[in-house]
C-alpha cells in the first residue's frame, strides 16, 4: 500500500491510452450462481472462451474466479492454449472493467487506482470480493496501490492518455455515487489521480445500461484527437435524442478534432427487455480490436470496416456479443489492459 502524501499526479503517473503497449489483459470468469447472466451462463461461456482465445496469441490473459471451480470452467472453456493464467483472486462477477484495477504508470513503472467499488450503485450484491481485486492484484505484481474515497467504475471514463478524459454526467454525478461530491471534486479526483488535466463531459448513456450511463458504451477515444461516437439513425428510437445531445457535445469540444460517427446495431430485445447493445464497446489490444456483433450482418459489417480504418495496424477481430449483452455489458466490460512499462 502506497503511504505517500503525494498524489499520483504529484508522483508523475499518468492513465495511459487503451491502444497503448500492453503488459497483458485482465478478465474476471463469472461464477454459475452469480448475478450477471441470469438463466444463460452455458451460453455466454463460448463467446467468453473466443475473446480469451483471440487475445492469447498477443498478450498475456490473467483470469480471476470466485473460486477453484470456476476456475475450472474457464479452463475447460478456454481450452489448453498458451499465455493464459488462472491468478487465485476472488471474484464476484464478470466485469473486471468496472471493478477491476486501474492501472498508471510513470516511467520505468507502474502503479494501481483502487477506486472504490459499489456494484454501479448499490445495485447487486455481493460485490465485496469484486472491491477487493485491485489491492490483491497489486499485491500479486508488487505495485503501489493508490484508494482515493470516490466511488467510481472503469467503464465510466475513457482516456487519450495525454491528458483527456470522456465521461458522462448521468453517471459521475449519479447520486448512488458519490452524493457529497460537487462536479469540481470529483474533477480533481481524477486529475489528482489519473494524471489528466481536462475532462470531458457527455450527457446520458444508452437505454437498457444498468451503469447510468458508462462512456464505454457511447464514445471511445481512438487517437490522440479522435473520437468514435455512437449515433443512432433512427429519430423514433429511443436512444436517439441521447445520442444526438452527445454528438452536439463533442462538436463544440474544441480539443476533438475528429469525430466519427459508430453505427448502432438495431434494438437487441430478449424477454421484452431493451439490452444497450453498442459497438463502442470494444477493446484495444495488443495488434487486435475486439468487436461485439449482435446478429445483424449489415451492420455489424459496417462497424468493423470503420474500426478497421482508424486501427490499421491491428486486426479487428468481430465476436458474436448477443449472448453476452444479456448481462448488460460486453467485451470491454469484461477487460482491463495492464500497461507495459
């Protein structure tokens, strides 16, 4: 545990960029009994098993379980292939993203954010362990630790890592987050913290997401300058209007000087339930972006071809996500890039 006075700004650490070198990728498998895929957890397993096997080839994949015996699913499930590690840290649930360490460095090093962990509001328990996984990770790897006292998820803030961070105001100033925290607070909590100097802010997220609005959903950086931005076409849909207010947001952002509209898929309904199933969820690793498709040839094919032109140099690698958005998140929900240092 890091016992400084000095903030990680004030020690020189910054939040790196997704695209940025990885050291490897960090999962969390979901347990059978867990909250997450309620009444489909055989399903989801081999789309869970593709995203490891598609990122194993590029980087090290550390995989948390709840306990020996869903450490034994993942195995079984991801099958014998090299570079893939079972870490014995606990786990609640699948979304390493959100509770999973934050990882800055500084050069020749690294260290970890520990935000604190409320299962996106107090929503679902139990979500101890998840709380838990960022100070046993940095234990594991011998890093300081840094635990600001502000709630927050990985999935609520995106970052170019040269000093800009995205994120939406339905989520950050939710008040099952942090409800004495003025706007300002929580800005320099994330100054102080992730080395940024500036952040941007969105308005809501997409309907069906359970997080209030996670940024990951809606707009991702992809460049230094650039942004992907989910738009929906059809003015009767409901995450139109939403959509729109962010579009309009971004174009009076002067530090964004490119924008590229993201396509959303058509609605994703199971059990009469709207599920925020998005294209902008996907994740940056190693030579390879992992894309969520949803069944919907047209486009999905679109999706891939833009994220294939702002990531020349990787391969863009579409997974069939229509399963896994049953539990409300998708690929770079389930992820979180460790740095190399």
């Amino acid at each position: 545990m890091n016992t400084s006075a000095a903030t990680p700004q004030q020690l020189g650490y910054r939040m790196p960029a997704e695209w940025e070198p990885h050291a490897a990728t960090w999962l969390s498998w979901p347990r059978p009994d867990g909250v997450s895929f309620p009444g489909r957890y055989a399903e989801v397993l081999p789309a869970l098993g593709e995203l490891v096997r598609a990122l194993a080839p590029h980087e090290p994949v550390n995989i948390t379980g709840r306990n020996a015996a869903v450490a034994a699913i993942a195995r079984q499930t991801v099958g014998a292939i090299a570079n893939v590690h079972y870490p014995p840290i606990p786990s609640d649930e699948a979304w390493c993203r959100d509770h999973g360490p934050t990882f800055i460095v500084r050069p020749g090093t690294a260290g970890i954010v520990d935000w604190r962990f409320t299962a996106w509001g107090g929503k679902y328990q139990p979500c101890a362990d998840d709380d838990t996984v960022p100070a046993r990770i940095a234990k594991l790897l011998g890093l300081p630790v840094f635990q600001p006292a502000l709630v927050l998820e990985g999935g609520s803030i995106d970052v170019n890592g040269r000093g800009l961070l995205l994120t939406t105001e339905a989520c950050l100033l939710n008040k099952n987050r942090n409800p004495n925290l003025r706007k300002e607070q929580i800005e320099q909590f994330l100054k102080d913290y992730l080395g940024i100097t500036q952040v941007l802010w969105l308005g809501a997220g997409i309907v069906g997401d359970d997080t209030d609005g996670h940024v990951d959903d809606i707009t991702r950086f992809v460049g230094p300058t650039t942004v992907v931005t989910a738009v929906e076409a059809d003015p009767r849909d409901e995450n139109y209007a939403a959509l729109q207010d962010n579009l309009h947001r971004l174009r009076h952002m002067k530090v964004i000087e490119r924008i590229v509209e993201l396509p959303m898929p058509g609605g994703v309904v199971q059990q009469g339930k709207r599920l925020p199933a998005s294209y902008a969820n996907f994740y940056i690793a190693n030579k390879v972006v992992i894309l969520p498709t949803y069944r919907q040839p047209l486009a999905d094919q679109r999706a891939q071809a833009i994220l294939q032109e702002l990531f020349p140099t990787r391969r863009v690698v579409p997974v069939d996500s229509t399963d896994v958005i049953w539990g409300r998140g998708s690929f770079h929900c389930l992820t979180q890039q460790q740095p190399k240092v």
